[in-house]
C-alpha cells in the first residue's frame, strides 16, 4: 500500500503536518494538498495551539511534481481543479485559527516556498535554499505569494526575488525577513520545539484574533482595525483565560490556559 502524502501527529497542543513524499523531496500533487487542508482541519478538531508544517526526508519541499506534469495532460477543467487546489491549500495555511510554523530544511521551491510563506512563522536551515523559479519555465506563482513575500520584504524586493529568480540561502532569507529565523542544521527541530513550545503556553483565544486582524491588514481601515482591536479585547475579558492570566501575574506563576 503507497504511502499517504502527508501524515498528521499530535503531541499534547502541537500537531505536526507533515509532507510525505520523501522520495520525490515532497514534490506537491493533488492529494498532498489534500492532505494538507485535511490535516490543518483535523488540528482545528482537535484544539491544538500550534501547527508545524514540515516535510519529510532531505526537503521542505521542492514545488510542482514535473514529473506528473509531464505524464498526465490535464483537461481545462482539471488544470483549473488543480490551481485552486493549490490555492485553498496555501489559504487553509494562512488562516488557521492558530499559529502555524514552517519547518524548511533542504530545499523549499515555487509552491514550497509558497507554502513555507504562508505559515506565521518560518524557521529554515541555514543552508536551506528557497526560490521562486515559475517564471523562469513558463509557468506563473501561486499561494498568495504576491501578497505575503512582499508582506514581508516589501513590493519592490517581492519582485525582484520572482522575476529575477533569485535564490536565498536560509541564512540570507533571515537577514532579509522573508523568513523568521535560520539554524544550524543540527539545531533546527530543537529551534521549532523551542517555539512552538512558548507559543503554546499563550492564551488560544488572543492569538486567533491576532492572527486573523493582522491577516486584513492592507484591507481595514484603520478605524476598522481600531474597532476590531477593542471587540477583540472585551472578548478576551469575558473569558477565564483572561482571569487566569489576572491570578498568575498577581501570584507570580506561569499561567495555565484553557481557551476558555
């Protein structure tokens, strides 16, 4: 029996989704974008606090199965089926309701990098390379990434990056901020753990609204954001968890949140 394309672990409030084609350096394909939504809904289910994105084996992953381009020809519909596979995939990233990390070890090209991008938080090897070679064989970017690569390093920097296709080494990528932070190969699942772990010690309920206000940022207007700033606040304050963080400040302890 083959391999699923991806693989959903939990331990206590951090899931990991992982990319399971190790043997095409999980190149994507219709049922690994599946897999992937499948796997950020079952976390949802599951009220975990944080997801790690990663892949299997020597890469994050490496973009478009060429090889399945190649054999299969694809009706007008199906390709359209596929593009927004593709799509749905990197927006279920960018909008789950709790923080999702990009573990980028090896190699993270064209929807990999789109992908990596969508997550919160990227963390890569030093030697990690990430690019955006669509342009270069005819094809075109995807997963928003015209909207978070320039979110992070700005529009004129976005595009040079696509259209001269460069290549980042993670190191490089972490000076630039298009990604959050590189590691020594060695020390990057303990530098996911590391964070993953603080994240999950925050109150859940803060963190959605976070992630969902900064997700309309360049849509609001500020008045806008100033109003969804305080109904997100009196939310938080109808809640235990804002109590419990009351108590532990005032009985200098670490809090225990329930996302209640």
């Amino acid at each position: 029996m083959a391999e699923e394309p991806t693989r959903y672990e939990r331990d206590e409030d951090v899931a990991r989704v992982r990319l399971n084609r190790p043997d095409s350096l999980n190149a994507v394909t219709p049922a690994l974008y599946e897999g992937i939504r499948d796997g950020l809904k079952r976390a949802a289910d599951d009220d975990v606090r944080v997801v790690v994105l990663e892949g299997e084996g020597r890469a994050f992953c490496v973009g478009a199965d060429m090889e399945n381009h190649d054999e299969v020809e694809r009706t007008q519909k199906e390709r359209r089926e596929y593009v927004w596979q593709a799509q749905e995939a990197a927006k279920a990233v960018q909008t789950h309701p709790q923080p999702v990390i990009a573990k980028v070890q090896g190699y993270a090209i064209g929807a990999g990098a789109e992908l990596a991008l969508s997550a919160d938080f990227v963390l890569m090897g030093e030697d990690a390379e990430i690019r955006f070679p669509e342009v270069s064989i005819g094809t075109y970017i995807g997963g928003g990434v015209t909207y978070t690569l320039a979110a992070r390093v700005g529009q004129a920097r976005a595009k040079e990056l696509i259209l001269s296709v460069a290549s980042l080494t993670g190191a490089e990528a972490a000076d630039e901020g298009v990604v959050t932070s590189a590691h020594p190969e060695g020390e990057l699942e303990a530098a996911v753990d590391e964070l993953a772990e603080e994240l999950a010690g925050n109150a859940p309920i803060p963190m959605t609204f976070a992630k969902e206000q900064f997700g309309r940022v360049g849509q609001a207007t500020r008045d806008d954001m100033l109003t969804a700033e305080a109904e997100a606040l009196l939310a938080c304050m109808a809640t235990d968890d804002w109590q419990e963080g009351i108590d532990a400040f005032a009985e200098d302890r670490e809090p225990s949140f329930e996302g209640v």
